[in-house]
C-alpha cells in the first residue's frame, strides 16, 4: 500500500523533470569565456570576472583580455560595465572602432556592445585598454537581460512546472488555497524580476564585495581573515556554498556560474515567502486582514527586489522568519517543539549573517516573558538542545573573530574600512527624530550618495529603502510616478504602524521584541558608524511581518467606516502598484 501511495504522489515525477529541465539551463546556450588576463605596468595576472581589484593606481591604464570560442549562428552580443573607461578594443589583433563604444565610462548602466562583425567562429582574443580613474578598476561582463523578451520556452515551462511543484508542497505542509496562492504569486513576481535583473545590477556593496569573497575562498582555498576583503567579516557558510557551487559551474560557463548563484538566492526567498505568509496566518484572527496583509507581504517592492541578490541577506532572512513563525506558534499554544525550531531558526540566521544575533537577541526575553506567562520551567534537555544550537551558530558563524580576541586583533562585526566619506552622515539627535516632508514627497527615490532623497535623516531614508533600496529601480518619468505615489501611501502605513504599537495586546509580545530588537539595530549601526550604507531595509527585511501587524492593528483608531474603508481601498492601490512597479519594466526594458 506504501508502494502505491508513493506511486500516485506527483511530486515523484514532477521532481525529475523539473531538474531535467533545470540541467538544459546549466549547459550553455553561449560561448563560454576562458583565459582571462589583467595587464598593469608590464605585470599580468590570471582573473576571473568580474574584476574589481585594487592592484590597479588611479589615474593609470591597464589592459583586460580573454579569450571566447563563438559557436555556429551566434552572435557576440554583450554588456560591459566598465571601472572606469574603456579606451579601446582589440579584437584578434584588429581594433574596434572607437566611434561604436557607446558610453565608454558608464560605471553604473554600462555599455551594449555588439562585436558580431568583427569576431570569427571559433576562438577569438579579445582585449579592452582602460583607464582607472579612482578606486578599484576592472570590468564586468553580463549577458543583457531584457525581461519577458529574453524568456525562452524553456524559462516558461520550468516556471510552470515550479509553480505546480511549489504548490504540491505547500499542500503537504497544510497551507489553504488563498495562501498557496499566495505565495505563488510571490514567487511569480519574483521570477518576472529576476528576468531582467543580472547577477551584478543593484548589488549595493562597493566592489562586489560578496562575489570577491567567494573568488578569495576558490583561489585561496582557504577562508579569509576578517580584513582580507570588504565583506570578509561576514560568517563564511553562505560563501563556502557558494564556492562551492561557483568553482564547478565556472568550468562550464562562468556567466552561468553567477546566475545559478542568483537562482539559489531565489530559492532561499521562497522559502521565506512561505515562511513569512504562515506567519501572517498566525498573527490575525479575521481572514480578510489576513489575506489583505499576506498580499501586501508577497509584493512588497523592497522584499521583491532583494530575492536575486547574491549575497547573504537572503537566506538570513530565512532564518528570521522561521524564528518569527515559531516563536509565535510556542507564543500561541506553548509547545514546546515549537521553541526548539524557532531557536534553530535563529541559529540559522546567524550562521548566515552577524544580524542574525538580533534576532536571537530578541528571542531570547521571549523566552523569559513565556516562561512567567505559563509559569512553567523549561524541561533539562530543552535548555541543553537551546544552549547546542546558540554556542554552536554563534562559534560556526564568529569563530575568526573569537581567534582574533585571542590573538589581542580588534575584532568586528561590521565592516566600514576604506568606505568613501562621500558616504558620511550626520547622527545628531535631530537626524534621527526630524522627517523632511518636502524631500520625501519632491524625491521620488533615496540614495546613499545624495542628500536629495533624505539621507541626511534616518525616518527619510529608512522608510523609502523599505521599498526600493537606495536604487531608482523604474528610472523613468513612469517609474518615479509610480514610485512617489507608494512613497505617499507607504508614509500613511508608518503612522498606523506607531498607533498599532501603542495598542499591542500580549498576544502580540514577539512581533514587538523581534520589531525593536530590528529597528535599534539599524538606528545604532547608523549613530556608530555615521555611514549612509548601513541604514538601509534590506538589512532587517523580516522587520516587514511586524509592520504589517502593527499597520493593521493601527486601522483600529479610525473610528469613522468609510475612513477605514479609504485606508483599505488605498492598500489595494499599493498592492496593484507594487506589482506592476515590478511587472512593468520586465515588459519595456
């Protein structure tokens, strides 16, 4: 009867063919780059892209050459993003014409180059003469993704079959018919984003500081200290995976090798997806609010747009929601295996990222409130499994830095060495207490480099990254539309968000801890540090489950119905904005 049952399970055949279809995107359907070479001063130096290094001076020119095998009927058609000025191409020894390079010193959206003309079938040399300005030089190579018209078949039906497998998951976790769907409206929107975002677009740290990371563990074979590189200070599991994954896939496609990394990414956000929308489903007792407030979750700009980043943010917020999610369910019927997970969840989020200590930290006076609100001690083997899984995430994750205290090194968990003072801000008392509404409203998007656009004030810029980080993402007269009216509705969600605090009930204890333990982490990073960089959501991004909470609970002050009826109508608003502040560029890139 076992047998039978697992026969009839579709996910039996469902699975393979899904991987199958996943193997076809594994091998490359364009010619594969090799032999890459960095020439400064007479000096060369066997790379992989992208190359971001500081070998290179400023103000002095250096050479960039590879080699690519081009297929029968393909065409040599690339995006360079070069750090900082392409001077000239050479092309089996032949240059290319000059007056062709469009941009050549376009850092951020680089240049489309079309080399077809000039390469022949078979192996070709290429070579770049540049120049560096100031910082770091090298250059970046992608594929251009344009959205819904570079989705192929094959994207298409793996999609479909993903959805569906997604869905029969979901399913055997007991989730009903509007949260599975849900959270494949989730996951759909995110596949629609990843279409036309490259592993290298919107990547936020300097450098590219988490691929470098990887790239020192690959050549190193070794884990860095802790000064070794702009993110090395961070816990190495996400890193060590990702070497992993990225030293054998560059042996077949080094561009691939990059998008499976961003793929993986995707992943760890849809079990975040689920993680979040069951929490959701926990949080509320009317079905509406909690259909309403899961949507708002799945669309949510500033979530949506973290999903392909490679980096580990990501799977940490993974482990914080699962922490969250669990931490609830112990809260609501006091079970406790549910304590165990939610601590496992919070070790995970360690493991992964320093700010996962947040969320323990938070946990942790739950803990302790749950203990005086049951009145009951925790059984010997919970405290034993509890204390395992803290010492064990938090020495996995900082055993360099505990080495470095013993060694009398100073120790950090947070990286600002070398950071340009282009990126200073002020951390007077009125920067974090004062909101400008003029900037706010006149500046539809923030960034980390101008004032215009609130940095100057943590209120401005915080509640505009929740939305879309410190990149204009749709940077067209319709994009900044689109994104000033959900800066205005995004504005009225924080006031019902403090309101909801004021009147919290017990039940809702651990979304407030999880929610301050967050919110002062952000806040003292920014005061220490006095950086713009380091105020940003995606930093804390599971804070948006207890946001969500608290802006409905704030609905409760508006007394008036058909005040209240507004606020809703003008969530939905949001809802369909969102997705189509997302959906939109996939289709017009």
């Amino acid at each position: 009867m076992k047998i039978r049952k697992i026969l009839r399970e579709p996910l039996l055949y469902l699975l393979p063919l899904l991987v199958a279809l996943a193997g076809f995107w594994i091998i490359p359907a364009k010619s594969s780059i090799s032999d890459v070479v960095l020439a400064i001063d007479g000096n060369s130096y066997s790379e992989s892209f992208p190359i971001s290094t500081h070998k290179i001076r400023e103000n002095s020119d250096f050479s960039i050459s590879f080699n690519i095998n081009i297929k029968e009927n393909e065409n040599f058609v690339y995006k360079f993003f070069p750090d900082d000025c392409i001077l000239g191409i050479e092309i089996n020894g032949k240059a290319f014409p000059q007056e062709m390079i469009k941009r050549p010193c376009d850092y951020n959206n680089g240049t489309l180059l079309d080399l077809s003309e000039y390469t022949q079938k078979g192996l070709n040399r290429i070579e770049f003469q540049m120049k560096n300005n100031s910082g770091p030089g090298g250059l970046r190579i992608d594929y251009p993704y344009d959205g819904f018209s570079s989705v192929g078949f094959k994207q298409i039906l793996f999609s479909i079959l993903l959805l569906i497998t997604v869905a029969l998951i979901l399913q055997k976790f007991k989730f009903g018919i509007s949260a599975t769907s849900l959270v494949l409206l989730g996951i759909g929107i995110r596949l629609i984003y990843f279409s036309y975002t490259s592993p290298i677009e919107r990547v936020y740290d300097m450098d590219y500081g988490h691929l470098v990371y990887i790239n020192m563990i690959i050549e190193n074979k070794q884990i860095p200290s802790t000064d070794g590189c702009w993110s090395c200070n961070h816990p190495p599991l996400y890193y060590l995976i990702g070497a992993g994954i990225k030293s054998i896939l560059d042996n077949i496609n080094p561009f691939y090798s990059l998008r499976f990394l961003q793929q993986i990414a995707m992943l760890f956000s849809f079990a975040s997806l689920a993680f979040g929308v069951a929490l959701l489903y926990r949080l509320f007792s009317d079905k509406r609010i909690t259909m309403f407030s899961s949507l708002l979750f799945v669309v949510w700009p500033g979530f949506v747009i973290t999903a392909p980043r490679i980096g580990n943010d990501v799977p940490f917020y993974l482990g914080a929601l699962m922490c969250m999610l669990f931490a609830q369910m112990w809260w609501n019927k006091h079970k406790s295996r549910y304590l165990l997970l939610s601590f496992l969840g919070a070790g995970i989020a360690v493991l992964f990222k320093s700010t996962g200590f947040v969320v323990l930290g938070a946990l942790i006076p739950i803990y302790i409130c749950g203990i005086f609100r049951f009145w009951e001690f925790p059984r010997l083997k919970m405290i034993v499994g509890i204390f395992i899984i803290v010492m064990f995430s938090a020495f996995a994750s900082q055993h360099r830095i505990v080495l470095d205290f013993f060694r009398n090194e100073t120790p950090t968990l947070v990286s600002v060495r070398n950071l340009n003072p282009g990126l200073n801000v002020k951390t007077s008392l009125g920067s974090f207490i004062y909101f400008d509404v003029k900037d706010y409203f006149m500046e539809a998007y923030t960034s980390t480099w101008n004032d215009e656009g609130g940095r100057q004030y943590f209120w401005n810029f915080f509640i505009k990254s929740t939305l879309f980080g410190e990149y204009a993402v749709w940077n067209s007269n319709e994009g900044r539309i689109f994104a000033s009216i959900l800066n205005f509705i995004n504005l009225i969600f924080f006031l019902l968000i403090f309101w909801g605090i004021v009147n919290m009930k017990i039940q809702n204890l651990p979304s407030l801890l999880f929610f301050t333990a967050l919110i002062a982490s952000l806040i003292f990073t920014r005061a220490y540090y006095s950086v713009s960089c380091l105020q940003d959501f995606r930093y804390i991004a599971p804070v948006l489950v207890p946001m969500l909470l608290f802006t409905f609970e704030g609905l409760k002050i508006l007394k008036n119905t058909n005040l209240r009826f507004g606020v809703y109508v003008c969530m939905l608003i949001f809802a369909v904005l969102s997705f189509l502040f997302i959906v939109l560029p996939g289709i017009f890139k």
